[in-house]
C-alpha cells in the first residue's frame, strides 16, 4: 500500500439513511461494509441479489469467489488431485483393490454443503456487526439514492452518503448460434448430474482449471482454444501447462472458434468449429464456456449519476483511492477498471481500505502493483510481478536476465512420474543489482510457494539476497533459491536428482 492525502467526508450525513451504502456482497463488498460498521460504528446497508444464469442458476451471499470460483474450483481441483494420489499411492505400499471410482453428485454435495455454510456465516457476521443486509437488486437513481427490488417485487428507495460499487462481473455469451445450450462456471459447480464427455470452450484460467479437474476426474474433455494460452499471464509457463494437460489426458483444439452448437434429439450436443487447423464437429454431453467475464455495470443505474465514467472494458473508471469521477461514489474489485487481475483478496484489502480512508483517517491506499496469484490447473502455477513477456516490454531484453530451472519434486520420484514436467523461473533486472521483477513457479502447491516470496518482490529483493536465503529441505519452494543457470548462457535447465 502506498501513502497519499485521506479521503475527505464533508457535509453532515445526518440527511441520509446510511453512512455507506454497499452495492454487492462479495468478497470486496462484504469485506468494506464489515470495516466500517464493526470498526468505526457507522451505519451500513448491503444490497446483494443474484440474477440467475440463463442455465438458472443462483446462490447466496459471498459473491462469485465463495459461490462459482474460487472456493468450489479448488475444492474441485482438489479432488482431481486425490486421484492421483490414489494412484501413487499404490507405490507407496497401499493397497487400493486395483481401481478407484469418483461420485460426482457426492463431490457437488459435499461442496455445496460447505458453501452453504459459509453463505450462512456471512448472513450471521453482518447481523453481529449490524450490517443491514438486503436481498434485493439495488439501481442507482441519483449519486445518493439507491432504489431495490427484492424477490417479491417489493421496491423502496434508499440514501447514503458514500455508496461503493462492488458488483463484480459474470461469464460473457459470445452470440453464436445455440449459445443457450451451454452452461459457465456460474453452473457447473452446483449440476448433481455428471458432465461426461464435455468440450470446453477458452484459454482463461477458468477455462483450463475446469478442464483440468473435469480430465483429472475422469471426463473425456476437449478445449477448444482461439489462440494463445492464459492471455496476460507468461507464455512461456502457459504453453508447460497446457503441454502437461495434454500428455494427461486433456484434449486441444487450437487455434479454432466454434462457428455453432445444435442440440441432437438424444440431448447431446454437436459443437461445430473451424480455424486455421480445419474444421470438423465434436459431439459431448456438455460444453462448458469460459472466454471472459463482463463487469456488472449496465442495469444498476450508471446513467442515472452523470460523471460516471465507465473504460472501454466496461469497468469503472477509478482513482488512486477507488473513487469514481463522482466524489461519494467508490468502486472496486472486478468492476473496476484498476488494471489489477480480478481476484478475491485485492477486492478484500481494496474494500478494508477504502472504510480506513473514510472513516478512520487513513491515508494508506491499495497498491494494486505486484499481485500473487495462482491457477489451479492441474500443473499449479503461482506468480508474482512480470511476466517476462511485460518484462521485455517494460524493461527491454538486454537490461534483464532470467534465471530458470526445470525439477522434480521428492514426492514424485517413488511413483516414477515423469521427470522435468515443473518448472521456476526468476527474471531480474540487470541494471539494478539484479532486482527481482517476476516470480513464476509450475508446481504442486504453487500458491503456498509463491505466497512468501511475493513480500520479498514487493520489497525490492535482489537476486544475490534470494540466493543468501537458506532452503527448506526436501521441498519444491527451495528451487526458488537454488537457481543458477540463466537464459543467456545457453545451458540446459533440466534438473536431475535432490
């Protein structure tokens, strides 16, 4: 977080029904109305109502993260792994009867169970800290009047001094012919039936984290992909992983788009694509989109509040400090335009912030420079700060260096799994004593490694003091500070032995 002049409040807020009015109950939503009632004893109401998916689907409070993203993805990329494990473990002395089956309405139980827990413990959290919460779709009428409709059609109007965005996006429908027979991460998630045979339709993280757990649990699945892996993230880590969904199973088809979807009379699916690798026609039982998401900006009003500025995007147009061109007007997370990747913890830190910044004194603002994250695909990847790509274009080639290394974790060699499949890469910058600018790790427990690290890039740490770091041995983060051996030497990165 960088330091800059508070947020002023001026006016008395004695003229409105709220102190902060809250549009969104996700992670960033939640996480702001929760600040400033709880810490400095405003008064705080929450709107939060989900549309539901042209498949129908819908969910409780907690937004995409705890309901169609985050939370079930990786429990469901979990269970993907478990079968490894099973298989493994026949190495390791178990004795496992030779086969192994996977429940899929077991599994979606088990997971929506958990998640309605935790929509019950966010209806719970915001009565204890006296957080209005309603469950109804809230419209902007003016820059301090809100007007919600709830289930029953019921409509009242509403006033707040500072009202925040935080409506976060949904899956894009490209309009192509059939578009109403697929279903997006805003379904698969809840759908007690077993997928079977899926075509998967992107390159987002989405897209290939579904692939992978729906090839890992033992679906025939087959992405269709219109160019490049995980666009804006680094290519060179996104072309290993797809490489390693390949040799495990996942199918590709790239480059190609599909051109229409037809629903056969037995309820299956043919999805016809074309591209510069032919054309042809993939018959499955579901086909799953994941090119994109939209940000939630064109039914909640914008155009009633003249001076809201939406980017060509879609999202919000923010300052430094979150606020929209109208003073009392805050946005943040996916539905604002902050260059940042839409990720749950950014929104949660940016919307604790911005209650500090009102109502607190705070000066500090969210720094939204260097974000770790991590793609659960079944090669996890975790990173911090440029891909080598930006690094390139920021810094130019001859003022970096990249040190990299293939490896093999401990755990791989008893069930002779193949050697060299990860990968860790370190990109430096010459011209200043080697300053760490970009962190990328292709590994079991990608986000656990790169978590640790992303401090040390955020505080400028050198290579030659990522070097004096002393591992933790056996383990797969100690490759991190073990690399020598650079791009511009030429010599082989593959890795035998601890």
């Amino acid at each position: 977080m960088a330091e800059s002049a508070g947020t002023s409040t001026t006016g008395s807020s004695a003229q409105y029904d709220y102190d902060f009015l809250v549009i969104g109950g996700g992670s960033g939503g939640l996480a702001a109305a929760k600040e400033a009632a709880e810490k400095f004893g405003k008064r705080v109401a929450l709107c939060d109502y989900v549309v539901p998916s042209p498949a129908n689907s819908t969910w409780g409070l907690g937004g995409t993260c705890v309901n169609v993203g985050c939370i079930p993805k990786k429990l469901f990329h979990t269970a993907s792994i478990l079968g490894e494990s099973i298989d493994d473990s026949v190495h390791y002395g178990w004795e496992t009867g030779g086969s192994k089956k996977h429940d899929w309405s077991k599994l979606v139980e088990a997971v929506q169970d958990h998640i309605g827990s935790l929509n019950w413990g966010y209806r719970v959290q915001l009565q204890d800290k006296r957080v209005t919460y309603l469950n109804a779709f809230a419209k902007l009428l003016d820059a301090h009047t809100v007007e919600t409709t709830d289930k029953k059609k019921q409509v009242k109007k509403i006033s707040a001094e500072h009202i925040l965005i935080a409506t976060g996006g949904r899956p894009k429908y490209p309009q192509i012919e059939g578009i109403e027979h697929v279903i997006t991460s805003d379904d698969v998630f809840q759908r007690f039936e077993p997928p079977g045979k899926t075509i998967v339709v992107g390159a987002s993280y989405v897209a290939l984290e579904c692939a992978g757990f729906l090839s890992g649990l033992g679906y025939d699945t087959t992405v269709i992909v219109r160019s490049i892996l995980l666009r804006g993230f680094d290519q060179e880590c996104s072309e290993l992983i797809g490489k390693y969904m390949k040799e495990h199973g996942t199918k590709f088809i790239r480059p190609a788009e599909p051109t229409k979807i037809v629903k056969l009379e037995s309820g299956r699916f043919q999805v016809h694509w074309s591209g510069e690798v032919g054309s042809g026609v993939e018959e499955c039982d579901t086909v799953l989109y994941a090119v994109g998401r939209d940000p939630e900006t064109k039914k909640i009003g914008l155009e009633n509040v003249p001076g809201v500025k939406l980017a060509s995007n879609g999202k919000i147009v923010t300052d430094s400090h979150d606020r929209t061109t109208v003073d009392n007007i805050y946005a943040i997370g996916d539905v604002a335009n902050t260059g940042a990747g839409e990720l749950t913890p950014v929104a949660i830190k940016a919307g604790r912030l911005l209650a500090r910044r009102l109502y607190g004194g705070s000066s500090l603002h969210m720094d939204y420079a260097n974000i770790p994250t991590t793609i659960f695909t079944p090669l996890e990847y975790g990173c911090v700060g440029l891909s080598e790509d930006d690094a390139v274009a920021k810094y130019g080639k001859d003022n970096l260096e990249v040190y990299h290394s293939y490896f093999m974790p401990l755990e791989y060699t008893v069930p002779h799994r193949p050697e060299n499949e990860c990968f860790c890469k370190v990109i430096v910058l010459k011209n200043e004593n080697e300053r760490v600018v970009g962190m990328h790790f292709l590994g079991p427990h990608a986000g656990e490694v790169i978590q640790g690290f992303s401090t040390g890039l955020r505080l400028g740490m050198t290579k030659a003091q990522l070097d004096m770091t002393t591992g933790i041995h056996p383990t797969v983060a100690e490759e991190l500070i073990e690399m020598r051996i650079t791009k511009s030497s030429g010599e082989s990165p593959l890795k035998s032995g601890c």
